[in-house]
C-alpha cells in the first residue's frame, strides 16, 4: 500500500513472474458484473438475482435480457426484445442445405457448432465486433437461429422435415413444435414441458468463468467475432467433464438399470478410482457444498416424473443418498451438480441422449453472449495469452536425418 516506502511500480510491469496454476484453479482471468458465484455457501445469482428467485419468478426470455443488458426488462422492453429475436428465426435457405451434407449419425453438438461457424459467412457484417450496432444485431440473429439449428440438427439425425418456426409462440414452445411438431401438425407441446424446458434454460443461462465461456471470452479477445466465438464455446461445452456430463449420467443410470452394476458396486468402483470411473453430475470445481441449481432441478425431476414410475429416478436418489453419506464424496465435497438430474428430465420430455448437451448450449446460450460482450468492450481487455512453465529438453544441435 505504499506505506512502506517500497517502490513496486516496475514490478507490476514485469512479465517474467510468471505463476503456475494448472486449471487456472486460482487465476480470475477478468472482472464481471454478471454472475456471482459463492461455492462454499452454494450461493449464485446473475446481476444479483438470487437464482431461486429467477426459477421462481422469472423466465428465459427475461434471463437473457437481465443478463446481456445488467437490469430486469420493463413489460415494453421485453417485447420488444422478444420481438427482435422472433424477426431472425428462420434460416437462411442454403445454410439450411448444409445439414444435407452431415452423415445421418452425426452428433448434433459438431453440427450445432458448424452452424453457428457458418454464420459468419452469411452475415458478414458481422466480422466487425467493434461496431455496437451490429453486435446487436449478431446478439439477436444468435438468439433466433440457435434453437432453430438445434431443432434441424435433430431432424436431420431422424430423417425428419425441417419445420419452420412459428414466430407467434414463444422460444421454447418453438422450438419444442420443430423438434417434435412432425408429423403431428398441428402440435401442442405439453404446457407443464414447456415450463420445465424455460426453467432449465434459466438455470443454464450463466455461470461465470466455467470452460465454455472462457474459451468464448478467450476467443473474443484476439477479435474474432460473436460468432466464431460462440462456435468454439459450443465444443469446449461438448466435453464430458463439462456439458457432456448430462448425457453421460444418463448412460450411466442406465448401464446400472441394465445390470451392468448394482448401485453399491458401481459406488465402490468409483471410490476405487477403477478404469477412472467417475460418478457423473457429481462435484464441481467451484461448488463445494450442494449445487443450488441441483436442488432446483431436483424438485422439477420428481414434478416432471411424478406421473409414471420412473426406475432411473430411485437409482440416481440411491446414488445421491450413499455419495451424501459417503466419506470419499464427503471429504472431497462431491455433491450433485446441476446435471445429475436433468437427463431425466430431458429423457421423459422425449429428447434421445445425444441432444442432452445441445440443450445445455440452448441455455448457456445468453451467458455466452453477455461476456463476450463485456469482454470485447472491457477497456481493460486484452488478448488472452497464458504464459507457460517450458519443461522441455536444453537447447541442443541439429543433426540431419541420416545421421540421426
Ligand atoms: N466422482 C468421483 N470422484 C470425483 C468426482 C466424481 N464425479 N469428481 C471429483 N472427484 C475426485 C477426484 O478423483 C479427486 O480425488 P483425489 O483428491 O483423490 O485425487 C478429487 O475429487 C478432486 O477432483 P478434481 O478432478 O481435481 O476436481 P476438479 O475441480 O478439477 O473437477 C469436475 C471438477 C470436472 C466437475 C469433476 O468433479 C468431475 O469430473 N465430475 C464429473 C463430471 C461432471 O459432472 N461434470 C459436470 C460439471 S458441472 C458443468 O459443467 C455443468
């Protein structure tokens, strides 16, 4: 603080301190004002926003507008917002003839990611992530198209017709109707659905410096744009120590439906560390008390999955209660976090596995927006580039290859 005479100014300039943090377990890579994250007293809330009230009170449409513009919408801010985004939901016609070109088993989150790469050859106003008006415009263009792409990655993979939106229902209801809505026009999504899928996509929405939105952050601050950005945050989120959790819980629960393991065995199997098995939707690295968004998804699970007995359901509570009372997951802190649950949701709303983590990215979706947004207009911004610790051989001579 200066008060003891000692001159720090030339060492905050120096780059040749360089620190170690594998992970970046210790090292905030920027300031923020959108999402606050307490993980010992499993707090979060976006701009203040405690999370149970938005999965209370709230709704997607109204999420992503707290989140990329800092404050809740008055009711006229919100449907003009709502109307922006329904004016860019259909597909320009020959980027919907680049999902001809995809093998029919191709995964959606690759074509999801593809998609939302060619975007910046459709709209190449774009390019320029400096001009506010066409960051806007880029914002509502994503907003539109990502349920629309994520909707024909799914009818591409069953042979299906790609179905137009409706711009007179809502985000979630349209995109439920061009997922589901062949072929039985005219298609009335479940209500108690699509109310569950909202609030899903408010839970995801944002959750501050986690793999997919750094590599958004990382990838915005070389320039590129929303974009290209957004596309590269779609494959870190395909990871399963990220997004890909929520699929491989569910190929979880089942293996241990099959019978490939009993719950006790399977436990004792991943307290065993045996073949790095890892007890999937558990432990977080910034939650080390209960994921307040689990305890959410939980109370949908059993509303959502209350009208049929659901065998996946008791298996993933048998999990949970022996992991809760289990010193391997106690003194680690493991607890579920917010996939745990969802893939059963997602499963007993119709959606095949493979489309888990693209409804992730539906969520995560405003998040990603909003920090590549304060990120490239941060003044303080620059391009992110880690050092490293080179533990590789001394210098040594060339030795041309015949002698070699
Ligand atoms: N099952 C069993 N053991 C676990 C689990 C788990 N799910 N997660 C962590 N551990 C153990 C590790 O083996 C390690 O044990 P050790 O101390 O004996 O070496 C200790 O807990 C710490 O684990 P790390 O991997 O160092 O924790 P990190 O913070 O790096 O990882 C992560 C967090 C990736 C989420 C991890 O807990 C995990 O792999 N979970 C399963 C995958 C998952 O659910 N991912 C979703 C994350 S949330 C999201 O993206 C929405």
């Amino acid at each position: 603080d200066g008060n003891d005479g000692l001159d720090v100014s030339g060492l905050l300039k120096r780059t040749d301190y360089v620190t170690l943090d594998p992970g970046f377990v210790n090292t905030a890579s920027c300031q923020s004002d959108i999402t606050y994250i307490d993980g010992d007293a499993g707090v979060l809330r976006y701009r203040g926003y405690p999370i149970e009230q938005l999965a209370e009170h709230s709704t997607f449409a109204e999420v992503s507008y707290l989140l990329i513009n800092g404050e809740l919408p008055t009711a006229p801010q919100l449907e003009d917002f709502t109307a922006r985004i329904n004016r860019h939901t259909i597909l320009h016609e020959d980027l919907k003839r680049f999902f001809d070109g995809f093998p029919r088993d191709a995964h959606p989150m690759p074509v999801l990611s593809s998609a939302v790469s060619t975007l910046s050859t459709f709209y190449q106003d774009s390019l320029n992530p400096k001009d506010a008006a066409q960051v806007d415009l880029s914002t509502f263009r994503l907003l539109a198209k990502l349920p629309t792409i994520a909707a024909y990655a799914y009818s591409k993979s069953t042979g299906r017709p790609m179905l137009y939106p409706d711009n007179s229902k809502g985000l979630v209801e349209n995109f439920l109707r061009m997922t589901f809505g062949w072929p039985a026009e005219p298609y009335e999504p479940d209500p108690e659905m699509v109310k569950a899928l909202d609030l899903l996509f408010v839970l995801h929405a944002d959750h501050e410096q986690n793999c997919s939105t750094s590599t958004v952050r990382m990838v915005g601050s070389s320039g590129a744009n929303l974009f290209a950005s957004v596309s590269a945050g779609i494959h870190a989120l395909s990871g399963p120590a990220h997004g890909g959790a929520n699929s491989a819980v569910l190929e979880m629960l089942e293996a241990i439906h099959r019978g490939d393991d009993d719950a006790d065995s399977f436990m004792a199997k991943v307290k065993d560390k045996r073949d790095g098995v890892r007890l999937m939707g558990f432990g977080h690295r910034v939650y080390k008390n209960y994921d307040p968004r689990a305890a959410i998804v939980k109370k949908t699970a059993d509303r959502v999955l209350a009208r049929a007995d659901n065998p996946l359901l008791d298996i993933a509570k048998r999990l949970e209660e022996i992991a809760l009372q289990d010193d391997y997951f106690v003194q680690r802190k493991l607890y579920p976090n917010v996939d745990f649950y969802t893939g059963l949701i997602y499963q007993a709303m119709g959606f095949p596995t493979r489309m888990f983590t693209v409804l992730f990215a539906l969520g995560r979706l405003p998040g990603w927006i909003a920090q590549w947004r304060e990120g490239v207009t941060d003044p303080a911004m620059k391009i992110n580039r880690p050092r490293q610790v080179y533990t590789g051989a001394g210098e040594r001579s060339y030795v041309p290859v015949l002698e070699r």
